[in-house]
C-alpha cells in the first residue's frame, strides 16, 4: 500500500510539473483560483467565530 501512495504522489508532482512548463497562463489561473477559494474559506470561518462572540 505503501508503494501505490508514493506511485501516485510522483504523478501527481510529474502531472503538475508538466502543466506548468506546457501552459503557464493556465497553471497560474488554476492557483489564483485556489488561493481564492482558500481565502474565501477562511473568511467565513472568521466571519461564523466573530458572529458567535457577539
């Protein structure tokens, strides 16, 4: 089991490599992308902890 995890991180590290070397425009919309729903996220949870110390 061990083996198929490190087999499948070493794709997905190889697959990401080659998107950003093929297509730079698109990997970095696919990162702002995800940094906004990270930052999305985030604020939510800030905006639910301050509404139930009120």
């Amino acid at each position: 089991m061990g083996q198929a995890k490190k087999i499948a991180l070493y794709m997905v590290i190889v697959f990401v490599l080659y998107t950003i070397i093929t297509s730079p425009e698109r990997a970095a919309d696919l990162v702002q992308v995800g940094f906004e729903g990270i930052s999305s996220a985030a604020q939510g949870i800030g905006d639910f902890m301050t509404e139930l110390v009120k």
